[in-house]
C-alpha cells in the first residue's frame, strides 16, 4: 500500500507538470519564421490563444484582435489585416488533417506537438450573390 502511494504521488507530481509545444504557421513561409514559430513549454491545458500571446511575449509574432462575446476575434497577424470590405478573414486550420478548428483562439486548446495555420482567407456573403 505505502508503494502504491509513492506510485500515484509522483504520478501527480508528474501531470502537474506536463507541459506541451505548439507550432503556429503563418503565411508567407519564408523569412525568419520558416518551419513555423515554436511556442514551448506551455501548460498542458492553454489555449491557442495562450501560444499566441506567448509568442509575441517571445517576439516571434505579432497579433491584434477584438474580445466579443464569443471570445477573442483575431484581425492581425504580422502586421497583416484582415480586410473586411474584402471579406477576409483569419482562417485557423490545425488537427491532424488540417481543417478549419471548431473553435476560436480563446476557446481551442491545441494538442501536444500540434501544428496551427493562420490563412488569411475570403468569404462569400450570401447577400453578394
């Protein structure tokens, strides 16, 4: 029994201390940023946004955006905007297959080693058509 006790606190021990790394890729690809920025030893439980802020803390990104009710709404990556009359947007792709994410950066929390893109990307307003 004292065995199994010593098992399971360092077994806490070790899970209160994982830690994870996120890749945030963002277009164009050359240039300092190639291969992506890393963002490490981040709190198994952060949130994109979290690398996010990390990185720029680290100054290997910038970013702006808008808090809303919905969470936070990215519109700059790198000095790049967002143009609305142009109806683009930050598109976020991440996951093993590269898909939109179901989740905004204040609200998606990345796996361990994922890898995150920013695509700034047009959509179609039903309105235009």
């Amino acid at each position: 029994m004292y065995r199994t006790a010593i098992l399971f606190t360092a077994w806490c021990f070790a899970i209160s201390f994982a830690e994870k790394h996120v890749k945030i890729l963002i277009p164009p690809y050359g240039g300092e940023n190639e291969g992506g920025i890393h963002v490490r030893t981040l709190a198994d439980d952060a949130t994109l946004l979290t690398a996010m802020k990390k990185a720029q803390e680290e100054e290997k990104m910038t970013f702006s955006g808008n808090e809303d009710t919905i969470g936070f709404y990215v519109t700059s990556i790198d000095g790049v905007e967002a143009d609305p009359k142009a109806h683009q947007y930050w598109q976020i792709l991440g996951g093993g297959n590269m898909s939109p994410l179901p989740k905004g950066v204040s609200d998606y929390i990345p796996y361990d080693n994922e890898a995150v893109l920013f695509r700034l990307t047009p959509w179609v307003d039903d309105a235009d058509q």
